[in-house]
C-alpha cells in the first residue's frame, strides 16, 4: 500500500467511529420518565431488602464479630449475602 491508500484507510475509520459515537450518544439509556422512575424505584427496594436481611442475619453479625477467618467462613459469608 502507498501513502495515499494509508490516509484513505485512516480517514475511513475515522468516520465509521463518528457514526458509531453518534448513533450511541442519541439512544436514551430510558424510554420515558416514567420507565426511568419505575427501575430506579425497584432497584431502590431491591436494596433496602437486602440491606434489611444483611442487618437481620445473626450468622452475618456472628462473622463480623469473629477475629480470624478461614475458607468456611468465607463462604458463609457469600451464602448469608445471596
């Protein structure tokens, strides 16, 4: 390839990434504000649920208390937050 086909490469990718950006920057991560509240207020319980079994778990609290650890209480840990 000579020079001139480098530069018309580059310029050819160049705006096939200004498309890209374009047609991303333009698409609303919502549909409306409506579907915007919706989401927010269900991942906002889904939230508080999971902040109030967490505060609940007196296995949770046991493991927070202890000292040292070791594997099983590693995955007591991961059993107790799922």
């Amino acid at each position: 390839m000579n020079k001139k086909q480098f530069l018309n490469t580059y310029k050819k990718i160049d705006s096939m990434d200004d498309k890209k950006s374009k047609n991303t920057e333009k698409r609303p991560i919502y549909r409306s504000e409506q579907d915007e509240r919706l989401i927010k207020d269900f991942h906002y319980a889904k939230f508080q649920k999971n902040l109030n079994n967490a505060q609940q778990s007196e296995a949770l609290k046991d493991l927070l208390e202890k000292e040292d650890w070791d594997e099983k209480d590693t995955e007591k840990l991961l059993e107790s937050l799922r």
